[in-house]
C-alpha cells in the first residue's frame, strides 16, 4: 500500500464533514451518486450547487463560504479548468474559518498547479480518485467495486 493509500484511507476513517462542489441534482451522474454514497455510511454531506436549493432533501449552499458549519473535506465534481478558483475559495474559507483539511478532486480531475498551491498552503490534495471507489477498495475491502450507478 502506498503512501497515497494510507492518506486517502485515514481520510476516509477521519474526516466526515464534506462538501460537495458540483453534486449534481440528476440522479444518473455520478456528481450525485457518489456523494449520495457517502450520505448512506455516515457523512454529513453538504451539496454546494448554485442552481440548486435542495438535493437529496438536504440544503444546497451557492458557495463553500457560505456553510456555517464544519468542513473536513472539499469534493471536486467540477471541470479541471475550474481547479484554481476553487483552490482560491478553499483557502478563504480556511482564512476565515480554518476548517478545510483536505480538497478532493473525484476521477478525470487534476490540476497539478492548483494542487500545489493548495499543498504550500498546508491542505491535503487528492487528485483523479473516486471517493466511492477508494472507500469500497480501503473501507469495504472490495477489490473490484461495481460501477457507483449500481449501487442502492
């Protein structure tokens, strides 16, 4: 087991509070299912949609600033290309409230510049990992998880 192994295992036993930046209102993308997922084994998920009010009967805020309680993990189902401006909203809320402990960017989502930034500022960085499959494979001890969509 690696290093990056060991990390993302103790943030998954540790870390509960996580915010969610894109989870998705549709129900057959994974921006929903993973964070619907991770509701079910006992995390306090908070959906950060700005086109949303609500998603899985819990309050979806415009902004990571605008949660009033505690964030562990900042979950990443947004566009490589959108990875700085998050990085940016992260460490102002750190600023502000020094909570973030951890940004996760989900499966296809890396942005080593922004990753780095994140790194120097004191943050753990996961980059192009599934939160649901990570937990299947280090939690579950799945080896081969089946597809999130398959899951209920």
């Amino acid at each position: 087991m690696s290093s990056e192994d060991e990390l993302i295992k103790y943030i998954l036993e540790n870390y509960k509070n996580i915010a969610t930046i894109g989870f998705s209102k549709d129900p057959s993308k994974p921006a929903h299912q993973v964070p619907k997922f991770l509701l079910s084994k006992g995390y306090n998920v908070y959906p950060v949609n700005p086109s949303a009010d609500e998603i899985l009967g819990r309050k979806s805020y415009k902004s990571l600033l605008e949660i009033p309680d505690k964030i562990d993990v900042v979950e990443v189902f947004r566009p490589s290309s959108e990875v700085p401006k998050i990085v940016d909203e992260v460490l102002e809320r750190v600023k502000q409230k020094g909570d973030v402990k951890v940004i996760w960017l989900q499966e296809g989502i890396r942005n080593d510049e922004a990753a780095e930034k994140a790194r120097k500022a004191g943050l753990i960085v996961i980059q192009d990992r599934c939160m649901y499959k990570e937990y299947m494979k280090k939690i579950g001890k799945v080896e081969n998880p089946p597809p999130v969509s398959k899951i209920e």
